[in-house]
C-alpha cells in the first residue's frame, strides 16, 4: 500500500483558509496507525464553521494546530486496517462513520484519516454515504447537548434551528421526546417543521426575545446554536423554568463574542447577568453518542440535510461557500471517486 495519500493541507490561514489551501504535489503522508487506531479510507467528509475559524485566530491557532495541517472533522469510509487492541471490533472493508474531534490537524480531507475507537461507529446498513459524514460534529454536539439535560415531556428552545447544529438538534430534541420551539429565518420555516419542530419562530417577523417572554417561562432546556441575540442568555428567566439550562453551542469568533461569553459566564444575576445555569458545550468524541446517532439513522428519526455536494478538487470552493453562511444544512464533499 503506498505511503503517500491526496490531502488538502495547509500552513497558515491569514487571509482565509480557502485562499491557504494545496493538494502537495508529491501527496502527503499517509497515516500509520498504533495499536488502538483505526485506519480508515475516507468516502465523504463534510465541513463544519470550526474548521475554519480554528486556524484563522493567527497566532493562538499556531499554539493548537501541527503544520501543515489537514482540515475536516467529518467523515464516512471504509476500515482498511485495525490496530490489534481494536481488531474485535473494527474488520477491514466495514463501512463506518465518525468525527476527528480531538485529533488537531489530522483532518478528513484527505484520502486516509486514522482514528480511535471513540471516534466513529458502524454505518446502518444502507444509509447515505454523504449523509452519515454530514452527522459526525453536529450530530454528537446535539445528543451533548440534549441528552444529559431533557426527559420526555420537556419544552426545549432550539435556537438557530436550520443551521449544521440546528437541524440535527430539531430532530434528536423530537426522538427523545420532547416539544420542540426552534427559530430561524422567514426562508427556512418550511425546513425547520419538516424537521419535526413543534412551533417555529421567525426572527425576522419579530424580536425573537419578546416572542419567547410572551410564552413564559416554559423551556426545560435552551440550546443556543448562534449567540444571537447578544442578550438572549440574560433575558432567559424570563421563558426558561427556574430549574432550567442554557446550552451555548456556538458564537461567532470576535472580541464582542469573548465578552459576551465572559459576562454570560461570570457576571451574577443581581448585576445585570443571566438567573439560569449556564454551560458552554464543547463537544467530545464518545462512541457511545456516535452508536446513539446510529440507533436514531436506523429508526429513521434522523436524516441529513445537504446544501450541496462538491468534488474532492474543488475543497477551497466548498470553504467559499460554507463561510457566506447562507448554506442550508451541510456542504459534503465527495472525497473518493465513485
């Protein structure tokens, strides 16, 4: 097998990391796996905001990210090899799915992606290539976010709810049984009720804050999937139930966001901050999420959204379009030729 493999990679973001990109001519290292790794040969990948705000902080992603660096945390392929602490569960040829969340620069894009156990999952028979490497982040921040905060019967706010995030957060909310509100844009409405949500709020029509007063304190559960409005958090007594949470999930990278997470984290209620519990998610790699994610593709509770696929070639184009944010679900690129 050759030790050289396709693979975007690249040294340095200034500017964009779409404009940083570059297949070396001479290919790059292939993976070598250890005893608890898995190599997999990568079907599809699929592109989530953090793959590119991460290495465009400058020097502080310098401090996180090996260089060169391949980008992408989601994938879908097939195990070509097993590391024999591994070898039981994973067989050559089995088609699997998963995320690199914790593997810095060791990215999906790219022919071969070696993992541990904790990073992927069998594939349900005949689901989606494409549609299981859109799972893999969004997916296991969603059940993160819900499953440990909801039960049956509870009303949960979904915050940016036709987003990457969003979208599999509507319909996780729904299989474990809740009432779900979410709020998006007049133009995607249609797609968050075709999720499952139960009401949809538009927040375009109107304040989205003043609709959720209106409701009262209600939500069990509120996962921010966007950090906006700046003020939600603070206003959130106001339709959360006393013993309720507030999920942050995602903000935009800026100095007004760091501050907004500072207050929303240390100032106390009685100074102007936020009276509910609050908790910034930051996803981890778990087996069990991924086999739970798996359960809901066979049951038929969860299936992806794909704004658009694009070629393996065409990676810096696909990184264009996911950062105009106007992408509706997940931007998948087709990495082994059919």
């Amino acid at each position: 097998m050759p030790d050289k493999m396709k693979a975007w990679q690249f040294t340095s973001a200034a500017g964009g990391l779409e404009k940083n990109l570059f297949l070396p001519a001479s290919g790059a290292n292939k993976p070598h796996i250890n005893h608890s790794q898995i190599l997999v040969e990568v079907y599809a990948a699929a592109l989530n905001p953090v793959d590119h705000k991460i290495p465009e902080l400058g020097l502080l992603a310098k401090a996180m990210i090996p260089s060169p660096s391949i980008p992408g945390m989601d994938f879908c392929g097939k195990v070509v090899e097993a590391g024999e602490k591994v070898s039981s569960s994973f067989k050559p040829g089995q088609m699997v799915f998963g995320t690199t969340i914790g593997l810095s620069g060791h990215g999906t894009l790219a022919q071969y992606v070696a993992v541990g156990k904790e990073n992927l999952v069998e594939l349900p028979e005949k689901y989606d290539v494409k549609d299981a490497a859109a799972a893999g982040v969004t997916g296991i921040t969603a059940v993160q976010a819900l499953k440990p905060n909801v039960k049956p019967g509870d009303k949960v706010f979904v915050n940016g709810g036709s987003g990457g995030t969003g979208i599999y957060t509507i319909q996780i909310a729904k299989a474990l049984g809740c009432h779900v509100t979410a709020a998006c844009s007049t133009a995607n409405v249609d797609l968050c009720k075709s999720l499952g949500a139960d009401e949809v709020l538009d927040y375009k029509e109107r304040d989205i804050i003043e609709q959720l007063k209106e409701k009262g304190q209600i939500y069990s559960l509120v996962v921010d999937n966007i950090g906006s409005p700046s003020n939600l958090f603070v206003a959130s007594d106001k339709f959360i139930v006393p013993h309720g949470k507030f999920v942050q999930v995602g903000m935009p990278v800026s100095l007004g966001a760091a501050g907004q997470l500072a207050r929303n984290t240390l100032l106390p209620g009685f100074l102007g901050g936020g009276r509910r519990k609050y908790q910034i998610l930051s996803s981890k790699a778990r087996a069990d999420d991924l086999e739970q994610l798996a359960v809901f593709m066979k049951e038929g509770k969860l299936r992806a959204v794909i704004d658009e696929v694009f070629e393996f070639e065409d990676v810096p184009r696909a990184f264009e379009k996911l950062k105009t944010g106007r992408a509706k679900g997940k931007i998948v690129v087709n990495v082994k030729k059919e």
